[in-house]
C-alpha cells in the first residue's frame, strides 16, 4: 500500500481526533514501520488494517464511518494536488468514468508496484451511472466517502445505493447513482 | 500521554521517516544514475559496432565492385573473342547450306541450315551479352534520329512472324490514329519490341499476342505506350521481381521447356532505361502477361 495512504490517514486523524490519540493509537498498534510514513514509500497492507481498528476503537467511530470519512479525506486532498484534472472533469459521472482509465494508468506509470482496485463504470441510462468496485482489499467505503465527496464538491442533485456482491466483504460492490 | 511526550515521539517519527525518504530518493537517484551509466556504455558500444558493422560492410561493398567490373571486362573481352570465330561459323554454314541447296543434297542442306541456325542463336545471345555489359559499364552509344513507330513495328511483325506461327498463335496489331514520330535508337526500339514479342511467342500456344501503341501525356512530357499482351502461361506472383534480372527465369522448369537464358528482359529493362524510358509488366499465372514500355518522344539524355 502506497505510503500516502498512510501519511493521509494519520493526518486525517489528527485532525478528526487529536494528536496525541493518534500517537497512542501507533504505540498501540506495534507497527513494523514504527508508524514513520513517507508518502513516496510502500507499506504492508495489514498496517492499514491494524491502524483503522486501533482508530476505530479508541475514537470510539465504526470502521466503515472512519473509512468514509478517509475517502472524503482523500478527495480534498487529491483536489488540492491535481486541480487540472478536477476541472477538466466537470462533473461526478465524469470523473468516475475516468477514474480506471486515466488517473489509475498514470498511477501505475509513477509506482508500477502499486494494488489499485479495480472500477467499472457505465451508463446504462442516462441520468444513472452505475460503478464496480472490485478489490481483495475490501475498501468499498473508501470509494464510498469519494463519491460522496466529489457530488459534494460539483454541488450536484445525485443520490446513490450501494450492494455489496461479496457477502459483507466488502470487496466486490456496485454503486448506482441516479441524477434527480 | 502529557503534550511533551506525545511531541518527542511525533518528532522522532517524523525523523525516521524523512531518513526512509532520503534513503529511498537515494536509491532511486543511484539507480537512476546506474541506468544512466548502462544506457551510455550500451549506446557507445552500439556505436563501436556500427562504425565495425559499416568499415566491414564498405570493404565487401569494395570488394564486391572490384569483383564485378573484374567479371564485366572478363566477359566483354570473352564475348568479343567468341564472336570472330563464330561470325566465321555463320558465314561459312550460310555459304555451305546455299552450295548444298544448289546441289540438291537436301539431307545435308537441312543439317547445314541447323549448324547455321544454332550459330545464329548463340550470335544473339553473345550480342545480348556484350550489350548489357556495354549499358552497365556506361559504355552503350546510342544513335538518335526521328522514328515512325508503324514501320519499326511492321518490320518486327514480319520478322517475328515464324515464331508466332510455330506455336499457333494469331498477332494482332493496334496503333493509334495519328501516332507521332519519336526521337529514339531505332535499332534498339526494334531490339526491345522483338524481345517482347520473341517472349509472348515462346510462353503461349493457341493464343494471342496483342501489340498496342498508344501516346500518354505525362508529368514529364509526353511517352509513346508499347505494350505486347497475350494470353500465354503468364508468371507467378513471386518471380515477377526477379524476371527483369539477368539470367532469371521465373522458375527452373523454364530453361528445359523453353530454353532461353534469362537475359532478353534484363537487356529490355536496361534499354528502355537508357533511352529515357522503363518497363512493367502484369501477369496472371495460367491467364497470361502484359508487358508494357514507355518511351519519351524526346530523350532526355546526352549521347
Ligand atoms: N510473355 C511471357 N509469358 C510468360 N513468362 C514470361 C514472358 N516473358 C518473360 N517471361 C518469364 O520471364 C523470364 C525471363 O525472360 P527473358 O526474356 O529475360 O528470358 P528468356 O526468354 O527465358 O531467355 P532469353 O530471352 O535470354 O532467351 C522467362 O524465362 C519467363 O519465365
Ligand atoms: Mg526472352
């Protein structure tokens, strides 16, 4: 998992909780990594689990909320470091649509060791825009926190379900959304 | 956790991680740099053996040229030495035919005349021969003057005409109205057109052989169109490059049912070249060939 992942999380809560919550939450947690993240580094997925659940629980948040709230996170961050691509893509449909296609094709030209989930996205009617989440990594309510993030930040009329395929795994999950 | 605690561990967290950065900015910078260094020495290696590549190359390339005039003059003066005794072979079997004719020894006559015949053939073959070695060494003059294309092409018609016949097959002749006279080597358009002909004749039997002469304006002026069409054995797809190359036949089975040497296309091409023109050729194997000439009106060559 690539390192800004990490270093997004823990700033994220820090801001959501405090420092020296987080500060325990790494003693805690008894990392290989002694929770010392750089973002342009590589980490083992299972330091994300251990980190989320300590978070969890200590901040007294479910995981899912948690990890919604990351997604959202993500999302201004991503705004922040790729304003270019936001406005070229104009609206949520759009961005999601090119979300496989483009921004994970020049991920993996800068970290070609990066495990990125995969995205379907189509359009089956107009106004509806339907989008598969597949990943071993089971982090459907991060995808879940950018979408909400990204309708937030185009202040578009959209609502969503989302139907988890993978009995509860969150690894395999379609969000459907529907212009009003 | 009091405050100080809780900022001695950010701090040194924060510590570790920028030396895990600087480490891993490091490595890639010295991989970067490695890379680097490897593409350079690959790139002056390439260099080495392309400089190699090319010095061995020019000095086949020399040698081979070397080689080549070395053989052109070797068959030019071999053609030339094959030629006074065979004249004499000619001219005595046309004098001995003729006496035996006069005396009716008519068996013998007819071995005479074969004598004759053969030595008529290699006659042509040593011309041919010496012509292209002439043409390749730049040494073929030509001898310009205003040809009307209707009687070059009556003249090779008649001449032609035996071997049309033996195989069977019906001439037919198409010029164009008001053709206009070109500046040309008439020898040497008669040389082409009796190649051509001497070819359609050969490859087809119970067939047509169609010979056209039309003009076509062109980007570069004006060209008189030769083409000799028939409904022979026509050539495969694959050998159609190789016919106009000296001593290539279209496969191996043609020398022992046609005879021939190879050299009549070879010869044309470099003819027509020579006179401002070239040549081409469309076949169907089993349907038949067109072989087909250009020539300017006005050559643009120095003689
Ligand atoms: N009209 C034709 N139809 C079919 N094949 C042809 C025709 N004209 C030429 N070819 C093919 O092209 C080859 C080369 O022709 P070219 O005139 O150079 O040689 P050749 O006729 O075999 O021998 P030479 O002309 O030296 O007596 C021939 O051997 C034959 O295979
Ligand atoms: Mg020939």
């Amino acid at each position: 998992m690539k390192g800004i992942v990490f270093t997004e999380l823990l700033s994220m809560a820090e801001a959501a909780f405090s420092p020296e919550l987080v500060e325990e939450v790494i003693i805690a947690c008894d990392l290989p990594s002694g929770g010392a993240y750089t973002a342009i580094g590589t980490y083992p997925h299972s330091e994300l689990v251990a980190l989320v659940s300590e978070l969890s629980r200590r901040g007294n948040t479910p995981a899912s909320e948690l990890i919604q709230g990351f997604g959202k996170h993500l999302f201004t961050t991503f705004l922040e470091s790729h304003a270019a691509f936001f406005t070229s893509a104009g609206n949520t449909f759009d961005l999601l649509s090119r979300v496989e296609d483009e921004i994970h094709v020049e991920v993996r030209k800068l970290y070609p060791d990066a495990e990125l989930p995969s995205f379907t996205a189509s359009e089956p009617l107009p106004g509806d825009f339907v989008l598969e989440y597949r990943s071993s990594r089971g982090l459907a309510d991060l995808a879940h926190g950018l979408i909400e993030a990204s309708i937030a930040h185009f202040g578009e009329n959209i609502w969503f379900e989302r139907k988890d395929l993978s009995e509860g795994q969150n690894t395999h999950v379609v969000f459907t959304l529907h212009r009003v | 956790m009091d405050t100080l605690e809780y900022l001695r561990r950010r701090l040194a967290r924060e510590q570790r991680a920028r030396q895990a950065a600087e480490t891993y900015a490091e490595e890639k910078t010295r991989a970067l740099f490695e890379a680097n260094k490897a593409l350079e020495e690959m790139a002056a290696g390439l260099q080495v053996k392309i400089d190699e590549r090319t010095a061995e190359l020019r000095e086949a390339h020399d040698l081979a040229l070397a080689a080549n005039q070395a053989k052109s003059a070797f068959v030019a003066n071999l053609s030339h030495e094959l030629r006074t005794p065979l004249n004499a072979i000619i001219g005595y079997g046309e004098m001995l035919t003729e006496d035996l004719r006069a005396l009716e020894i008519l068996d013998l006559a007819h071995d005479a005349q074969r004598i004759l015949s053969a030595g008529n053939y290699l006659l042509v073959l040593i011309n041919d021969l010496l012509d292209l070695e002439k043409i390749e060494a730049g040494e073929l003059s030509l001898l310009l003057e205003e040809v009307e294309v209707e009687p070059v092409v009556r003249h090779v018609s008649e001449i032609i005409r035996p071997q049309v016949d033996a195989n069977r097959n019906t001439l037919e002749v198409d010029l164009a109205d008001d053709l206009p006279a070109l500046r040309t080597d008439n020898a040497r358009l008669r040389q082409i057109l009796h190649n051509l002909l001497s070819n359609a004749s050969k490859f087809t039997k119970d067939g047509t052989i169609q010979v056209g002469v039309f003009p076509e304006d062109r980007a570069e002026g004006t060209f008189l169109i030769f083409e000799v069409k028939d409904t022979g054995i026509g050539i495969a797809p694959e050998a159609l490059p190789r016919i106009f190359e000296r001593f290539a036949q279209a496969d191996e089975t043609i020398s022992a049912r046609f005879g021939g040497t190879g050299l009549g296309l070879a010869l044309t091409r470099r003819l027509c070249q020579r006179l401002g023109g070239d040549i081409a050729v469309a076949s169907k194997l089993g349907s038949g060939s067109t072989f087909r000439i250009w020539l300017p009106l006005e050559p643009p060559l120095a003689t």
